[in-house]
C-alpha cells in the first residue's frame, strides 16, 4: 500500500515507509495525483479534463503528450498497476494508493467522525502550488474550503457526542477544536462558552468571549451580539474565580487530536483592568526603566508620525512626561518618578521634541497631589507647563511579571495612541521590550494597511527599516508614489530580510511603471514570508502571480483572503486594482473592479489608491457626479492630482477649463507629462476630439523625438476612435519620420483590424514591406510603452504579415508565419507562442470551426511573462480579446459575447479604438435577443464617436 498525505502537509511514501520523492519533486505529478485521487465522481477521469487542468498553455497535441509522461513517471515511481486506464480517454488510480484527504471522506460518510478528526492535520494541499494552471488551481481552492468546512462540522458533532454522553471536558476540547476551525461562528462560541461553564471552568468560557470579542473588533469592527454579550454578562456575574487573562483556559485531556491551529495566546487586560496581583520574588529590574522608557518614546514618535505632524523643534513640539504609577510590588516604585528622567533624555536624544524639563514636571505632579493617572487630571498641569503633548503610563507587577504601558495625549487630553507589553519574566526584558519598541512604532497604525503595519512592527528587528516603512505607508496612502518608492527602499536597505517591505515596495513601483523592481521585490517577499500569518502570505503570493501574469490564481488568492478577513483592507484594494488593470486581459468587464474598491474605501476613507482608482472608473462611465464626490476627498499633493481638472473638464466638455489645464500642464515635464495624458485618456470614450488636444501636448516641437512619436500614435488611436482613418495615415506618417520600426508595426496592427477601411492593394503593399523587412540590427525604441517590441520585432513580424494575409484569406500565408513563430528564428517565447495560437485560431475560423477556433484561442493573454507587455497594443493582445468576442457571438454564447465586447473596448486608449464597433456588435447581439432598448443605446454611442467619421465608417 501506498500512503498519500494530502492534509496539512503533502507527502508520499510507500509500503516499506520510504518517501517517494520525485513524485513530489514535480508539482505537475503531485497535481495529477492529488486530482486523480480526489476528484469527485471518484474513479476514472477524462483525459480532456486532466490537460485542461494541468497544460492549458499547451496544444491538445502537445498537452496529451504531457499527460502521457507524467503518468509513465507516475507508474515508474509507485509500479505499473498503480494508474488504471479505461479506453483511450480515461484513467483512474488504483486502490493500491489511499490518500488521506479521501479516507477522511470516506469515514465521515460511514459516521466515523472521531477516526476521520485524527487524519484531518490542517489544509487540502497547503502551501502548494502549480504554476500556469489556474483551473487547478481553482478546484484546489474549492475541495480545501469543502473538506475544512466538513472537518468544522466533525468537531461540533463529537461535542454534541461527548456531551450527550456526559463526558464534558471531551465535550470542550471538541468544541474549541470547532471554534479553531470556524473561528467566526458565533452561535459556536456560544455553545463553547456553555460547555465550559458546565464543566466548571466559568474562567475558560470568559475567555473564549474576551478572545472572540477582540479578534472581531480588531478585524471586523464590529461586537457580538446581544445574546452572546448578555452570556458573557452572566458568568461573569456568577463567577466567583477572579478570570486570569495571563493564559487561556486548556483543553482537559482526551482522545481530541493536537490542535490544527494555535490556542489563543495570552491577551492583555482589558482598558481599565489590571491582572490581580501576587507576591512576587524580589528581582532587582533597575535595567528595565532604561530600555521601557525607549519603548515609549517610540510610541510617542510613532503616534505623531503616523498622523503626518512630527513635532518641530520648540515649545510647538513639548512634551511632559509625567511620573508612571506602579501597581503590585514596592520594590518597583522608584521607578514612579525616574522614568520621567529617564523618558525625558531618551526623547531629548530622539530628537522628536522637545521635553518639558522633567523637574519642572515632577514638581508640578508633586502640586497637584503625586502621581496624575488620568489625562482630566494632567490637563491643567500640562496647560500651566505650555507643553503640547503629555504621556501617562503604568508600570505593572503581578506573579513576578513585569508590563509597562504608556499613553500619549494632546494636551487637551485627546488620547493618540496606548501601548503596552505582554507580562514575562524580568530576566526577558530587553527582547521584550525591544518587541514592544517595534509593535509601538506601528501601533498607531491607522487606515490603508493598518493589518500589515501591524504586522510590520513584529517582523522587522530594525527600528530604522520600521521608521522607513511607515513613511512608505503614508506616502502610498496619500498617492505619493515616487516618494513612497524611497521609503520602501530605505526599509529594505536597513533590513533585508523585511517581507513586509519589500511586498509595499513592489506595489509602490507598479505605480510609477517600474515593473521589474515590482516583480523582483514581490518575489523577494515570498521568499522572506515563512513566519508571516497565511492571510498575509496569500496577499504576497498573489502578489508575485498578479506581476507574472497569472491573473487568475491572483485573483483567487486575493478573493480567499477576503472571505477569510473582510475587514483587510489591503485585500480588498488589491482585488479592485487586479481586475481595474487585468479584467480586460481575462476577458472581463473593468467595471466589476468597482465594488471591491468602494469596500476598500469604505473602510478606509483615506485610501488614495482606492479612490484613484474609482476616479478613473467614474470618468470612463462619465459619472460627473461621483467624480465630484470623489474630488471632495483626494489629497491635493497626489502625484497625479493634476490630471484631474483637465479629466472632468473632458468629461463634462468644459471647453474653457480644458483650455486653461492644458496650458498649466504645458509646463509639465516630458515624462510626467506622458503618465498624465496616459491617465486621462478615459474620456476619450466620451470626448475623443479633447483627448486629441490634450495627446498634441506630447507632439509639440519642444518635446524629444520618442515623446512626440508616441504622441502621434496615440493620436491615430483616437482618430481611429473617431472613425477618421485619413488622419490616423496622417498621424502615422509624422511618427514614422521619429520611430520608425515601431511605427511600421502599428500602422500594420492598425490596418489588419477587420474594420480599418483599406483596399486590398493597399493591405497587399503593407505586407510585402513587412515581408522585405529584416528587424536584425533595429536600435532599441525610445518609447518606454513599446519597449517589449525591441526583443520581439521577429515575432511580431511574422505576426502581422499573417495578420494582413487574414485580411487577403491567404490561410496558407497565415499557417506558414504560425509555424515560423513556433519552430522558426522569429523567437519571442511566450508571446510568439501566443501570436501563432492566435493565428492558427483566424484559420479555423475561415474555415467555418469556431468551436476549434476559441478552443485554440484559449486565453493566450494569462500567460505572460511580465506586465510591462499590456502596456502596447500589440503584445497586450486586445486583438485576440476582440476575436475571442466574435467566436463567442458566432457560436451564439450571447452573455459572454457581451461581456467580451465590452472588455476589448475597456482598456485605456488600445481600447478605445474598438470602441464603436465593440457598441454595434453588442447592438446587434442585443437585436437578436429581443432587446431593442439595450440595441438602440448602442447605436446611440456608436454614433456619437463616428459623428464626425469618414464615408466609410457612416452609420445607416
């Protein structure tokens, strides 16, 4: 018998106990042999269905030839009866093989919970991963939240067992093993509460609430309800054992396996409430006052830094640090006073304020009775000192345990941040409050990415590389880019082992277009990420998928993180702005970026990226309305804050307020100039003639030659947008006296679209240039948006020579460069192999097979190997996403040939040239369903883009 563990960690070993490691070696053969041992119907599986899962990058040719030596390696690793076959199309795994996650199946529906709970060790296939097989990667996602959600139900049934059975401390452990795995049912944790009063542990059961009752406020800002409340409130009044917050309640002893997650650590006393106190062994901490009075002054750097106002200098910027209070042992009391010497120089050496002289301060604590423990005490000391801020704080003993809390206050007692320790043993003080002086620095961590500034404080050593990332943070929140770049820099140069930072570093540098540095530090993150939580981790390796093209497991990571945590804002974020920039990639609609962005902003209103991006999405809808909302909240120094009075000038057709803009962004920079035209595009859906002035400021004669050649491009985009294809040959002629090569590719991309009004002369001239064009030796292009052609100018070649040829119904012509771009010297890698799907796709096509055409088609653009190739039109492959729309439309799959319509034209100017045919196609479809409501509106739009159109393009 073979052993095939599956749940919590992934392992193969054989009758003799020895591991098989080259079947795990290859994750495409443990991916075939965890689908064929668990996919349901149980039993043979359909060839078709395995390629479609594990090779859908490949041909059906190519993919089956795979399949066919993953399972001869397979039979050659666990012997030859181990893989069944059935025919030519089937295949099964032999009994021979027992897979753990099955076996837990099976004794679940024989009503075996008990003997299935001991095989169920954590997740379906955690942490493994196949690359390049989203589908797989899909089903994975679904059978692990299945089998998790059975194993919940297993625990709460043996609870129900043990406790009919009268075994009740049997009955607890289950139930906290079923809190652990449904941590978010309340009606749970009730029944845990109830159980544990029963067996007579009210202090367990009270702290199971408090625990639910943070982790809800902290992640989901939200309390339990009446009911559990009201339960709380009972035992707590009925318990006559003082509930000890130092350690959880622990499971009595029984046959309940290990816990798959953690128990609870030990939580800190609620505001007000302090852990009993006991005698105490006396051991000498003089040592701690120094170091815990650094923790503070870190939080009280942090608590002004993170709300952007660090003090200057001067009387603006005092602070009065009054004597601690310390409860429990005497031992600790001459600490009262001394911390506020030793705060006082700690800050004067932080060089963040300027402290009130602390004689002064003792001296006036001293006039106002001793010791001040309430900021409505401090208040008028801290207005006769004239100081700006004041800290309070407690020093804590109990049962030989020191905590130190602090809490910095406005002078007119506004509380801005509260921090503290966990309790522990004197002896561990410098790591713990070295702990505490990172978790201070972010422990004011408020909106955009306060889980992962959190989270920050506990993954870095380095204060320094902590102070950076903060700095990081805000500069992102407030759509500071370049700025934010820097910082994120900084944090890794300090420390380069920081995740953390490296993950933000990779988002900040997408937005300012470095794509390298974005992948490079995304990949660096996974990389440093093993002690991060698995929520966070997600977020990482969604991350890196998103950089690398697969968008899909991207998307599915990003949407279990928020299923898991809804109140992460970071997940919502990079949820809306994975289908904002890859909706139109995969097919989709960029409009179902909206919702998980609107969540992000609700729960941070001071989210830059989130609004950002909602803005961009209220001008392409031409919602005047939500963009003015939107404005309202916008931070006026965001980099690209000035591209907005010229974007809804366009969009509500403001003339004279576009006039003004253009000539306040004349004086722009080249390169800030380029991004600002390029995110303003949008309303050239609804105003293509003013997208054309504002692109013209690229092309005027003091801009550098790249600069206005790709002005000029983008110009023929829009008049194509228009209609006017005289103006975009006039545009194409002024860029190729300063690009030349790339140019020529565009003209030709331009003139294959099956709408471009040209001769079949002309398309036959077109061709033979490209055929007489020999692309070695071409200089690399000085357009940043073209520069993926400069590897590519073979590929590309042989691409639109087939292109022109479909045009010409030469299939011979377009089967040759298909094969040139797989086999031949053209290269290109991923692309070419895209290229040539998509040309051997337009053959079956013409030869009337659309089934086989979409078939070949697949998705080509998931593939890719970086981001920077969606930045051109070519290698973005819109054109394939507009034949992918047509075969969905022949093959009569109207809903989805709707949504592929709308997604080829949804995607900044590259779309915009398929605006108006994608309107008159979905008008058409509309028609055939009955519709003519939906039909005529987009006839409507289609006119108004070509209301100024050649003959040609004249709508009846």
């Amino acid at each position: 018998m073979i052993s095939f563990r599956t749940l919590g960690s992934l392992d193969l070993v054989d009758g003799e106990g020895r591991t098989l490691a080259a079947v795990l070696a290859g994750p495409k053969r443990a991916a075939l042999l965890s689908y064929l041992a668990l996919a349901r119907p149980r039993g043979f599986q359909r060839r078709d269905v395995l390629v479609a899962l594990l090779w859908p990058e490949l041909d059906q040719e190519r993919a089956r030839a795979a399949l066919r030596h993953t399972l001869h390696h397979l039979r050659r690793s666990l012997g030859p009866d181990a893989i069944r076959t059935r025919g030519d199309d089937e295949v099964a795994l032999d009994p021979v093989v027992v897979c753990d996650a099955a076996e837990f199946e099976r004794l679940l529906d024989a009503g075996d919970p008990a003997a299935a709970m001991a095989l169920y060790r954590g997740p379906l296939l955690d942490g493994f991963f196949v690359p390049e097989a989203e589908e797989f990667e899909k089903w994975v996602e679904r059978e692990r939240s299945r089998l998790h959600q059975r194993a919940a139900a297993a625990a709460w049934e043996l609870a129900a067992i043990k406790e009919r059975e009268g075994q009740l401390a049997e009955a607890g452990s289950w139930a906290r093993q079923g809190m652990l795995l449904a941590p978010d049912d309340e009606r749970g944790l009730r029944t845990l509460m109830q159980l544990l009063e029963r067996s007579g542990d009210k202090a367990g059961a009270i702290n199971a609430y408090e625990t639910f009752a943070r982790r809800l406020a902290s992640e989901y800002d939200a309390e339990p309800s009446d009911e559990t409340r009201a339960l709380a409130a009972r035992l707590r009044t009925r318990s006559s054992t003082p509930v000890r917050q130092a350690a959880p309640a622990v499971p009595s002893p029984g046959p309940a396996p290990a816990p798959l997650i953690p128990e609870p650590a030990a939580v800190a006393p609620p505001r007000g409430e302090e852990p009993p106190p006991a005698p105490a062994p006396r051991r000498s901490v003089r040592r701690f006052a120094a170091v815990g009075a650094a923790a503070v002054v870190i939080l009280i750097a942090a608590a002004l830094f993170r709300r952007g106002d660090a003090a200057p200098r001067g009387g603006e910027g005092s602070v009065a640090v009054f004597p601690f209070t310390v409860r429990g042992s005497h031992e600790y009391d001459y600490l009262a006073e001394g911390i506020t010497d030793l705060l006082s120089v700690r800050l004067e050496d932080a060089t963040v304020f300027v402290p009130v002289d602390p004689r002064r301060v003792v001296s006036a604590a001293r006039a106002h009775g001793g010791t001040i423990a309430r900021p409505e005490d401090a208040r008028p000391v801290v207005q006769r000192l004239g100081a700006r801020y004041f800290v309070l704080g407690s020093i804590v003993e109990a049962g030989g345990r020191l905590q130190l809390l602090g809490s910095l206050y406005d002078a007119d007692g506004t509380e801005r941040a509260t921090v503290q320790t966990p309790a522990d043993d004197p002896r561990n003080v410098f790591q713990l409050v070295d702990t505490l002086a990172r978790q201070l620095l972010a422990g004011e961590a408020r909106g955009a990415s306060a889980e992962l500034t959190r989270l920050a404080g506990s993954s870095t050593g380095s204060l320094p590389a902590l102070k950076s990332y903060l700095e990081g943070e805000r500069d992102l929140r407030l759509g500071h880019y370049a700025a934010a770049v820097g910082a994120f820099n900084s944090a890794v140069a300090a420390d380069s082992t920081f995740a953390l930072a490296y993950y933000r570093l990779g988002a900040a540098s997408h937005w300012v277009s470095d794509l390298d540095v974005a992948t490079a530090s995304m990949e660096r993150a996974v990389q440093l990420s093993d002690r991060l939580p698995q929520q966070t981790r997600r977020l990482l390796q969604a991350g890196v998928a998103w950089r690398t093209g697969r968008y899909a497991i991207a998307e599915s990571l990003y949407a279990a993180v928020t299923t898991a945590r809804p109140g992460n804002v970071d997940a919502w974020f990079s949820l809306g702005d994975l289908r904002y920039h890859a909706n139109a990639l995969m097919g989709r609609s960029r409009a179902e970026a909206r919702p998980p962005l609107e969540r992000a902003l609700a729960l941070d209103p001071t989210h830059g990226e989130a609004r950002t991006h909602l803005l961009e999405l209220a001008a392409w809808d031409a919602r005047a309305r939500d963009l003015d909302t939107l404005l309202a909240g916008l931070d006026s120094t965001a980099d690209f804050a000035q591209k907005w009075p010229v974007l809804r000038a366009l969009v509500s057709h403001d003339s004279v307020t576009e006039a003004r803009e253009r000539a306040v962004l004349r004086a722009t920079d080249d390169r800030t100039l380029s991004r600002l035209v390029i995110h303003a595009l949008p309303s050239g859906a609804h105003n293509p003639t003013g997208a054309i002035r504002l692109v013209d400021l690229l092309t005027e004669p003091s801009r550098p030659a790249p600069r206005r050649a790709y002005g000029h491009i983008l110009a023929a985009q829009l008049e194509l947008t228009r209609g006017r294809w005289h103006a975009v040959e006039d545009r194409l002629i002024a860029a190729a006296e300063l690009e030349p090569a790339v140019t020529t590719e565009i003209g030709a991309m331009l003139a294959s679209m099956p709408f471009a009004p040209l001769s079949r002369e002309r398309l036959a001239a077109m061709r033979t240039t490209l055929e007489g064009w020999q692309p070695a030796g071409t200089p690399p292009t000085g357009i940043y948006a073209f520069a993926a052609h400069d590897s590519l100018h073979p590929a590309i070649r042989s691409y639109l020579i087939g292109r022109l040829s479909e045009r010409l119904g030469d299939s011979v012509t377009m089967l040759r460069e298909a094969g040139e771009l797989e086999h031949g010297t053209s290269q290109g890698g991923a692309m070419a192999a895209a290229f040539a799907r998509s040309l051997r796709a337009r053959v079956l096509r013409m030869a009337g097979r659309p089934a086989d055409a979409l078939a070949t088609l697949g998705t080509p653009w998931l593939g890719l190997q970086s981001h920077r190739f969606t930045v051109s039109p070519l290698t973005s492959l819109i054109a394939e996403r507009w034949l992918r729309a047509e075969l969905l439309a022949q093959l009569k799959r109207y809903p989805e040939a709707m949504g592929a319509y709308a997604a080829a034209a949804d995607y900044s100017v590259d779309g915009l040239s398929y605006l108006a045919p994608s309107h008159l196609a979905r008008a058409g479809i509309c028609e055939r369903m009955g519709d003519r409501a939906c039909a005529r509106d987009h006839i409507a739009a289609a006119r108004f883009l070509w209301k100024e159109a050649d003959p040609a393009f004249h709508l009846p």
